[in-house]
C-alpha cells in the first residue's frame, strides 16, 4: 500500500513538473510497481490489451477520416459564416458546433478542426480571439458529455459501472447531464464572458486556407492561364521550392509541361518572386514552382527530399475543399458507428473497430494515415495507468484513500459523499490529465459507495461529470493548452472564466445524478 501510495505521489508531481514525457512517467510508474513487487508481469502490461484502450484508438481513427474528408470544416464553416456581425451569435455558432461534435469524435479533434475557422471568423469580424477560443474549448468540454464517444473518460468510467453493477452507462445516457451543462455554459459565457476573458492580440494565429486559390491565382499570375477550378475534390495544386543539393537544379521546365512522374503538371516558375514567363527555365536553389494534380498524386510524390514543400497538400485540402471526394462515406461511417454503439448491438470496441477498418477500405484514409492519427500518448498514458489504478485497489491504498473520504464527508450523508468525490476529483485533474485522474479515483468512487451502502453508479457519473470540468488551468487538457498561443492567453487567465463553469458543473452534478442515478 505505501509503495502504491508513493507511486501515485511521484506520478501526480512528474505530471505537475511537466519535464518529462507523460507517457514516459505512466510506463515508468507501471515498470516501478513491477520492479518492486506490487503487481505482476501480466498485470502490469494488461493495460494495453484492454478493450478500453483500443475502443480509445479507434475514435481517433474515425475522427481523423472525418477531418480528411473534409465534414469537420465543412461543417464548421457554415455554421460559423452565418454569425454576421453578432457577437452573440458569432459564440453560439461556434460553441454549438464544437460542442456536438465533440460528442461524436472527442474534445481533440473538434477543437483541432474548428480551431482555424473560429480564428479566422474572429478576425474577419474585428473580434481578439482571446474572447472566442477559450469559450470554444470549454464548450468541447461540456460537449464531451452528451455521448459516449465524448472523451475516453466516458468509456473508461462506463467499464467501471459495468464492472460493478448490471451495466455501463448507455451511449447517449450522458446527455441526461450533458445537455443542462452545456445550455448553462453557453449561459455562462453569453452573459459573462466579455467580462472574465482578456482582450488579446493572438501571439500564433492557425494557417488560413479557405482563399488559397484565389491567392494563388494572384501571386503566379494564373488569370489567364488556368481553365477551371484551381482546386476540387478531385485535383489540387502544391507549391514547392528547390533547396540546396536537389536533383532538380539544372532541370528544364516550363509551364504545362508534365513532370518524370507523368502526373504533375508545372502551372508556373517563379525566381525571388519573379515569373519566369512561359518559356522554358534551367531550375535553380531557391525557385518555386506550382504544380497540379490529383490529390493522390501529390501526396505521393511531394514526399521526396529533393522538395520542399510550402504547404503539405493534405492541409490544404481539408480547409480549402470542404466535402471532399469521401465525405459521405465518411459520414456514413460515422452514423453506422453511431447506431452501433446507441443499440448496443454489439460491444463498443467492436463498433470502433469495424468503424476505423471501414474508413480505411472505403479509401477516406489510407493505413499510413490510420496509423498516424491515433494519439499514442493517449493510448500509453491510459494503458500504462490501468496498472496504477489495479496497483490502488489490490493492494488496498484505494481503500485507505475511500475510508479517509468517508470519515470526514460520510457521516453528513451520501450527497456530501458526492461533493467530497467531485472535488477530490476536479483538484487533481487541473495538475494531471484527467484521463489519469479518473484512473486513480474510480477505485476509489467504488469503494466508497461500498462502505457506505450506496449504488456506484451516481458516484462514477460524479466522476466523470469532475473530469470534464477541467477549466481552470491550460495544462489541464491538450486543448486547454491548444488556444493558449492562438488566444494569446496567459496561464492566469484560465480560472477567471473556468471557476464559475466548475461551480456550475458541481451544482448541477449535486442536484441532478441522485435523481437521475439514485443512491
């Protein structure tokens, strides 16, 4: 218990430290209860093989193809362009948005794929996006509680009550808490957000593509040149400078020419910033030459070092062709994942599963894009955690820690149980993840509501409802931290805003779970 107990101690101030990798930290705490004893071989590397951490995998999967496809922006950019000159409506429309997909594809990728719409809208409108995207990240986090799929907190604490009890939490089940949460943060900052949130210069603005073709077309000078759309769901264009020591110095090329390759079209040749006109140029270090073709082709080919590439065609594509070529299968599979995980027709895992390997034959990703996609560092620190978490109830630290919170909100009833846990819970997750956070309490929720003769299930929603209401510091989550340089945000700024959202999430989880999951 006591090697337990410091195990937990050194993780908690390595994460706060902030010096050393966190998946680094949550192997070296399961390789330390290996080493001295705590917990066996299997034990320790079990973790991995929970279907939890592959459930996990998959959803980055699935929101990856979605962003390739091009659904996210699409979807992000009509909303957001009707919010006219309103203030109002310019937050609604885009914590709404944030918000719902949040609860389809996970805080991290809703954020990462509204991020740049919602900069940009911002400065198109003369508002500092310092009163914009913290807004929008604490609307994701009140999102990641209207589904299952919200945050890999859900999925873990829903394993838990399906543990302990009869059953995991439903897939929209969330939603019960979700959406008054979500209607009283968009209240929250509706009312009082002009005045809690800094105005800001942003100090690191995300790149804006949705008028690269047209400056493009102005900076090579294409109005004449170029017949139909310079971008489309089928054909793109990349620009590429010739560094130091490449193969193509001392080439001939001139505009239509088709490249070695036979699927790249050079539509022009500029040198320092200069068009080289039509006829033919000796390429040397430092030209830039706009090249055309299909989307496939230039991924394929602009991967060679002899290149360099401006701006990765991908990129380009996502904000710049909204709905592209795969969109619908993307979105279908998304829905069929949906209708999975809602019929509970087969297990979770297994609808992720099926849902990441569709998205890869039906050609929205390909392998290498399915593999790059996942957040390893979200899989390890969950899978390396799980052994803490085991290492806390085997050994009875767990116990201890349950039987302390107890002692001192137990004889005041089950609901000051319930405020001891959100607390205990939303402290530690402002300094660590609040994936790690949930790992290290649900032992201790469980046996709580042991000792005190009460159901498990409104104590782990508890818990769930605490990890999510992470508002108070940037280091809180990845997002948290993902607008402070865009927001121009300081690591102050953060609780100005946060603490009346936590209050709210406290008050509503202590007046809502006993009647929505009674003791």
């Amino acid at each position: 218990m006591m090697i337990s107990f410091a195990v937990l101690a050194m993780v908690v101030v390595l994460f706060v430290w902030n010096r050393i990798p966190v998946g680094i930290v949550a192997i070296g705490a399961s390789l330390t209860l290996y080493a001295t004893g705590v917990l066996e071989l299997e034990q320790v590397l079990a973790g991995f093989g929970e279907p939890t951490v592959i459930f996990i995998a998959t959803l980055f999967v699935v929101s990856e193809g979605l962003d390739a496809a091009g659904v996210t922006t699409w979807a992000g950019q009509k909303l957001i362009a009707r919010a006219g000159q309103s203030s109002t409506r310019l937050l609604l429309l885009t914590m709404l948005p944030v918000a719902f997909l949040t609860a389809l594809i996970s805080v991290n990728g809703a954020v990462a794929a509204l991020l740049p719409v919602a900069v940009v809208m911002a400065t198109r409108l003369g508002r500092p996006p310092s009163q914009l995207l913290m807004p929008l990240v604490f609307a994701a986090h009140a999102g990641s509680l209207l589904a299952l799929t919200g945050t890999p907190v859900n999925v873990i604490v829903s394993d838990a009550a399906a543990d302990v009890g009869p059953r995991g939490f439903a897939f929209l089940e969330f939603a019960l808490l979700g959406v008054p949460l979500l209607l009283g943060t968009l209240a929250i900052v509706l009312l009082f957000g002009h005045r809690l949130l800094p105005q800001r210069t942003a100090r690191a603005v995300p790149a804006d593509f949705s008028e690269h073709a047209r400056m493009l077309v102005r900076q090579y000078q294409l109005d004449h040149d170029v017949t139909g759309p310079l971008l489309t769901r089928e054909l793109g264009v990349a620009e590429i400078v010739v560094p130091p020591r490449s193969g193509l110095v001392g080439m001939q090329v001139y505009p239509g020419m088709v490249t070695p390759s036979g699927d790249l079209v050079v539509l022009a040749v500029q040198r320092k910033g200069t068009d080289q006109g039509p006829g033919e140029t000796v390429l040397a270090v430092g030209d830039a030459l706009l090249l055309q073709g299909t989307w496939a082709a230039l991924d394929e080919n602009l991967e060679a070092p002899s290149v360099l590439v401006v701006n990765p065609p991908e990129l380009v594509r996502r904000q710049a062709v909204p709905m592209g070529a795969r969109a619908w299968e993307a979105i279908g599979v998304l829905v069929a994942m949906v209708v999975l995980l809602a019929s509970g027709a087969v297990p979770a895992v297994v609808a992720g599963l099926l849902a990441a390997c569709a998205m890869v034959l039906l050609k929205v990703l390909t392998v290498e894009q399915a593999y790059r996609s996942i957040s390893w560092t979200t899989v390890v620190l969950v899978g390396a955690m799980i052994p803490l978490s085991t290492a806390m109830f085997e050994t009875g630290a767990a116990e201890k820690v349950a039987h302390a919170l107890v002692s001192v909100v137990g004889p005041a009833g089950p609901y000051a149980l319930l405020v001891g846990l959100f607390l205990l819970t939303a402290c530690l997750g402002q300094l660590i993840s609040n994936m790690a956070t949930a790992l290290i309490v649900i032992p201790v929720a469980v046996l709580a509501a042991a000792e005190t003769g009460v159901s498990a299930r409104p104590l782990l929603m508890t818990v769930t409802v605490a990890a999510a209401a992470s508002f108070l510091t940037p280091v809180a989550t990845p997002v948290n931290m993902m607008v402070m340089g865009p927001g121009g945000y300081r690591f102050g700024d953060y609780w100005k805003l946060g603490l009346p959202l936590l209050l709210l999430f406290l008050g509503v989880s202590t007046l809502l779970i006993p009647i929505l999951w009674p003791f």
